[in-house]
C-alpha cells in the first residue's frame, strides 16, 4: 500500500510517526508545509519540517511536541541579556539544525537534499519532502496587519482576530522532486490533523497539487474535536473567518478533494451532517496521547481506506 | 592623555583590558583588526573584536584568552552529531553574539554601531572600533594554497608554511568612523603586542590610516619574546618569510612609523640592534600573566610615551 501523507506541525507529526510505525520506508511519502519557514538571525528556519523529522527521529520533546527532548537553553538566555529577540524559542541543539541547514543551502543544496541529509543522519528511512524547494511564506491577515506566520503563531501568540491568508511566493514556486510523483502513484493520501488554513492549505496551494489530488483517493483527519483544536489557532481562525468551528467545517473545507474523513467519537452528533457530503466516514479517538495511539489511529486510517476506498 | 591602541586577538586584548584599567574612557580608543571575520554557518564572526571586547567586560576565559568564560558546548556537540563542520569552536554564549550580529547587521547596522551596542549592553566604556565598517578578508597564502585566515589559523592549526599575506577588500575599504580622528587627535599610538602580519598589517592598510600614523607618536610592544611567539603563528611566519624572528625583527617591520618600541627583558641582548634603529626604547617584562601584569606593563608603557615621546 502507497500512502502520502501532508502533514504541518505538531498534529501531523504526531500521526507522520503513527504511519511510519505502520509502513515500510517505500510505502508511506511524507509531504510537509513550509509555509511557516522564516529568516532569523540569518538562520533559515522549517518548524513543520522539523517537528516531523524530530518525532519521527524520536528526538522531539514529548511534553512540547515541537523543539528537542533534553533540550538546554543557553543561547537564547545569552541573547536575552544581549537584549536580542528571543519570542522564538531556539533551543542549543535544535539550534544546530539551523545552522548547518543555512550552511547547506548556501553551498547550493536544495531544501529537499538538506532534508534527505538530515533524515539520514537522523536515522529517518521513510521518505520526508518539503512541499517545495522554494521559500513561501505564509501571511496572516489580522486585524494589527499582515503578520508572517511565526510572528503571529509564536509572537503574538496568535491574538490578532484573523481576516484571511496568503501564501507569498506560491506562484512562482514548483513542487519539490518527488512529490507530484508520489501523489500520482499512491493509494491513497492522507491530511493529517494539522491546520486545515496555514498546515494543509499551502501544500494544497503549491502549483500542481490540487491538480493530483484531484485524481487521488484523499482521506482527511479532522483537527477540530468538540468545535476546539487540540494545539494552535485552527478553530479561532474558522471562527474569525465566520465559520463555527466543527469537524463538518472540516470536510467542507477540503470539499471536492475529499473521498474520506476521519474525526474524533467527540463529534458524533455531527454525522448526519458530515455523511450528507457523500463522504465514507470513520469516527474513531483522534487524539494521539501517545505513540501507542499514533500507531493505533494510524492502523484505523489505513484499514479504512483498504476497507472503503481502494477498489 | 589621549591614546589609541591598535589591537588584534589575544595578546592585544590584554594590553588594552590594561590600558582600560589605566585610563578614563575619553582618554583610550581601542581600533581592533576585522580582517580575521569571516562568515560561517551565515553568521557573521569578528574573533577579535570579540576577543577584546570579551576581555575589557571581564567575559573572557581565561584560561585560553578567547571565547567566554563558563562557555558550554551544547550547540556544537549537536552540529558533530549532524556531520557539520565544528573546526571553529562555537560556544553556546558566543554564538548569541553571532547571531545578534548578524541580525543587526542584516538590519542595516555598521559593524561600528553593532559593537558600540554590544560594549553598551556589556558595560564597556573605552571606545572600542572595529578597523573599518566595510568586509576585509585576510588571507594567507601558503604552500598548499591561498587560506582565509580563520581557516589556516584554527582549521589547519597554522601547519601550513607562509608565503605571504594580502588584505582582499582593502582598497575599497574605509576606517571606521572616529579611527581617522583618533589618530589624528592622540598623544600617542600604541601598536599592542598582537601578530605584525595579520593583526597590526590590517589595519595599517585601511586607506588613511598610515599616512595618519605617520603625523603620529607610535610606540609598538613586540609580541615575540626570545625568538617565539607567546602565542600563535607571529614567529613562525616571520621565519617562513625569511627574517629571523627577533623584538628588532619586529620593528624592522614597521620601520619608520615607529618612535618608540617595548620589548622584553628576556631580549635585552637585542638592545644594541633595536637601538641601532633610532628609537626610544623601554625593557620590560612584557608577558601578561595576570590582570595586574596588563596594568602594570600598561602603566610602564604609558609612563615611557609620556617621559621619552611626548614633549
């Protein structure tokens, strides 16, 4: 079985590693938003793309999801008393991701073959793409102005009542190697549980993909459990843009691309309204408390779509 | 008394901390070499500025006389687990200093007003200016190659044999500002003992500056006692290019900018050559040991300019 997975941060990588525990290295494809991908201090910086090759390295935080487990912060503490920026947390080790990633491409690496290096030396055997090899950026339209993703995720601590989004770069930007090929020759494809507006949608935006899912047997796994996201701001920005937060809100998000949706027991009552999209539907536990519930939700999706989409 | 101190690494940032300790803040300007910066992992490293700014905040380690003390390593263990390059030794306090740099260099800081930041948040009050604002890269030509010279300094532990030196980016390179206007405006100048050809040589080939030294009272302490270098490669390349490394070598070098010159006891043999130049001359113990040994050979020196240079 051929599986592609998009996944953004925490949420999606979280069930990138249930999937991993569950397919061999040739069949699972992770695809991973770089939308959120910043300058700082001159370091480039990918936080999808590292929390997914972290969780699946087995070298993320468990309490935080993002950043290095036994992580120390020495750096960050000299900066402080420098009076330097330090709303992004950059931990000592994680910090050494950053530089030799900025030293990399400077000599001409792809986004692409830095992160093959990386998931080498990590020990990483299943595939992990960025959805592009060019810089997009993703801008939140607020209500304080046009934020670049970090500033209004990590700064702000995403306060600013949302308008809208824009993936900056989007147009001019290509498919990284692999991943139109990959959605063309899969079984099925999975969006992960991650941000449907800033995770799942600047993947989606990347010229060509649409177009492949479009022919792809596409899963979805709602984010939203109980009208709440579990992390981050994905039910306040459904909310802000005039949307309530709901697992259905989820589906008809993705509309046409979707064949399948997966939500949460929590959102039960809704499945009138999610079946009445013509959607095959699995309601299960969503919420990955461990790696014994990543893999198992992950076995869940993947025995469904056997079950109800693969011919 | 008005004094400029040209400095570069280790040695010189010892001279100047006791200079500093001598001197009230409008009396002492510090114009440090900048031909050793480089950039690595895309940041920005000024060695000495760092080395003398470290040593006059009392930052310094001082066991090795660069780098911080009580540094920690945590961000370099993690570039060796990543395959990256680790020859350059980047402390996890360092780095910040880096990374700062970088980030308001990027900003459309100077490297003049970046240090004046950096000497305000550490409590430095001489005046401390980097040799000129604009990128000079030393490079040391040898016997397997042209090297920038942090890579034949600390990667190639100065194994290679010299040929000679140039200064890329020098002719297009302006002083700092205040370092003409120092220069212009001091009782005396003092060449610390810092390495002649990649240290002091820099910065007296900013455009300017030799033609302002030569209005001037030099007065040059010889950072090579008994034939050797206290540390690092000044002996070895005087020897590679031929001369006999000696204190009168080391005046020969700047020749007729100098009016007075410092040396050690431990070369008073020399005393007939080095007088043979027509200097004024001051024989003393010249190596810093400790904090006391900077200020009492920094009072000596300062005594010497004001009873045989200055009418």
């Amino acid at each position: 079985m051929k599986v592609v997975a998009l996944a953004g941060g925490v949420g999606g990588a979280k069930l990138a590693d249930g999937l991993a525990r569950c397919l061999a290295p040739q069949e699972l494809t992770l695809v991973v938003n770089t939308g959120d991908d910043f300058l700082h201090f001159g370091l480039k910086i990918c936080p999808d793309l590292d929390t997914v090759c972290y969780t699946l390295a087995g070298l993320a935080n468990p309490e935080t999801g993002w950043g290095r487990a036994g992580e120390t912060w020495n750096t960050l503490r000299a900066l402080e008393a420098l009076g330097a920026p330090t709303w992004f947390q950059l931990g000592d080790q994680d910090l050494a991701t950053h530089l030799e990633r900025t030293r990399r491409l400077a000599e001409g690496e792809t986004l692409s073959e830095v992160t093959r290096f990386f998931c080498q030396q990590w020990g990483i055997r299943h595939r992990v793409l960025p959805m592009s090899d060019q810089p997009v950026r993703t801008i939140v339209e607020t209500d304080i102005g046009d934020l670049p993703f970090q500033e209004y995720f990590v700064k702000y601590r995403f306060e600013p009542s949302v308008r809208g989004f824009r993936f900056e770069g989007i147009a001019q930007a290509t498919a990284a190697p692999g991943v139109l090929e990959a959605l063309a020759d899969c079984d099925v494809v999975i969006f992960c549980p991650s941000n449907p507006w800033v995770s799942i949608d600047p993947i989606l935006a990347v010229p060509g993909v649409r177009e492949a899912l479009l022919r792809a047997r596409v899963v979805a796994v709602s984010p939203i459990v109980g009208g709440r996201a579990l992390k981050g701001p994905a039910a306040k920005m459904f909310a802000e843009i005039g949307i309530p937060p709901s697992a259905q809100a989820v589906a008809l998000h993705y509309g046409s691309l979707l064949k399948g949706f997966v939500y949460d027991r929590a959102d039960v009552a809704e499945e009138p309204a999610v079946r009445s999209l013509g959607l095959r539907t699995l309601v299960t536990d969503t919420v990955m408390r461990s790696p014994a519930d990543r893999r198992r939700l992950a076995e869940e999706i993947l025995d469904f779509a056997r079950r109800e989409l693969i011919p």
